[in-house]
C-alpha cells in the first residue's frame, strides 16, 4: 500500500480533528471518499448516526428559524429578519461589512436568506451560534483590506446578490454604489500614490456610461482593479489587450486626466 502524501495527509488531520475518528478509520473513509473532506464527514456522521455534525446542523437550523416571520416564505429569512440577524452580528449597514455574511450565507438577494444557505455555510466554518458567527464575521471584515482572496470572493458574490430579481445585470447607479462600498474602507481602498480610482472611476461611468453592468464587466473591474493597484501608471493595458470596451475607454480618459502624462495624475 503506497504512503499517502502531504496533502492527503493535511486532509485526515483536518478529518480527524472534525470527527474524532481515529487515524485507521479516517483512512478508510477519506480513501473511500476519494480524499473529498466534506464527502468523508457527511459518510462518517451519516454512518454513525447522530454526531456533531448533525447537533450543529440542528442547532444551526434552530437559529435560523429564529430569524423567520410568519409571513416569509418556507426556509426564508425576509427582510425584516434579515435586518435583525445583521444587527445581531453588529455589522454596519451602511458599509460594506454586510456583503461579508451575505457571501457566507449565499445569499440569492438583499434581505433574503434561505435555510440551507444559512445552515451550510455556516457548518462549514464551524460557528452554530450567535457569539460565534459575530466573531467571525468582525475578523473576515477586519481582513477584508488584506486578504485579496477573500475581498475578491466578497467582491465577486455581491454582483450575484445585489441584482433585481430575474435580472442578469446591475443597474449603474446601483453598481456605482456597491464599488463605493468595496472600495472604501473596511474594503480594499482603489487608491495608488498618486490616483484615486475610484473617483475617478466613478466620474467616468456617470459622464460616459450608460449601460448596465453585466457579469463581464463587473468581474474584468476587479482584474483591472488589482493590475493598478500593482502598476498605477497602466503599462500592463495595450489596445490589443482582451480588456473589455469599458476598460479601454476609462484608460484613455485617465490618460486624458493626466495630461498625457502617465506618472502622475491632475489633482485641480
């Protein structure tokens, strides 16, 4: 029988630590999952009837029934609930703080929360109580300005949660706002030493946008987000680049911004 490797390895610690199994047993079960750590937990406490994994599911269910009006709909938070669950976790509303539980949660709208969006995402960090997911969150939100996979995952969903119902894009105005949040503290700042991209962003789309904002364009403003963030002055952005319209416009605007010269930007 071949040695597992590091990695298969790091997975039975992981395994074990979850499910207190011993080390033969997680073996067997991660082999027979295919090394697949959620596959392997949900066919050990399946297996061995009611575990920790299922307390934790039911104590997760408990809380979110917690949370649901009369009046929403089967396995839903409505908005009212969604409120109070968010002022429970002593979030502020008025920042970008609350994409960081919609993202955990999955949320499918703003002021919406379904029962098993909740109850997994959750399981999966481990946090089946109040105190416990407030924590959570103030961290993720207190690394949100460093931790670029996390802001990008945050970043990413809030496209997804953010748009009218049926709809496949973002109205501008409602775009210009959720950039606003992302970009300002407690999020990751769009500012250089010498530029201001996100006023400057912001500027742009208001005097030469007017189209919505589709999945595309949402996520190729990251990317362009990140390369400037690295090199301000936009040597990585060629005419032949796969950048979409948008992006080759506002390059050219920016460039018209400073004078034609790319080292510093205009401030008056």
């Amino acid at each position: 029988m071949p040695p597992i490797t590091g990695a298969q390895k790091a997975v039975l610690t992981q395994f074990m630590s979850i499910t207190g199994a011993p080390e033969k047993t997680a073996t067997k079960i991660l082999k027979a999952s295919q090394w697949k750590l959620e596959q392997a937990c949900d066919s050990y406490f399946t297996s061995n009837g009611l575990g920790p994994s299922s307390k934790e599911r039911d104590a997760l269910a408990k809380l979110f029934e917690s949370y649901r009006d009369q009046t929403d709909e089967d396995d839903t938070i409505g908005v009212a609930g969604t409120m109070r669950y968010f002022e429970d976790l002593g979030i502020d509303l008025e920042s970008v703080e609350f994409l960081v539980p919609m993202e955990i949660v999955q949320a499918p709208a703003l002021g919406e929360i379904t029962k098993d969006g909740f109850v997994e995402g959750w399981k999966t960090i481990g946090a089946d109580t109040i105190s416990k997911q407030k924590a959570y969150v103030a961290d993720q939100v207190k690394k949100l300005s460093s931790d670029m996979a996390l802001f990008k995952r945050v970043y990413r969903y809030t496209f997804i949660c953010t748009r009218e119902k049926g709809q496949k894009a973002l109205l501008l105005e409602n775009a210009l706002i959720y950039w606003g949040l992302l970009f300002n503290p407690p999020g990751k700042p769009w500012v250089t030493a010498s530029t201001n991209w996100t006023e400057l962003w912001s500027e742009f789309l208001k005097s030469k946008w007017s189209k919505s904002v589709n999945k595309d364009m949402w996520n190729q403003t990251f990317e362009f987000f990140q390369k400037t963030l690295q090199d301000e002055t936009m040597s990585f952005w060629s005419e032949d680049g796969a950048w979409p319209g948008v992006i080759d416009e506002f390059v050219a605007y920016v460039k018209e911004k400073r004078g034609g010269e790319p080292e510093s930007m205009e401030t008056d």
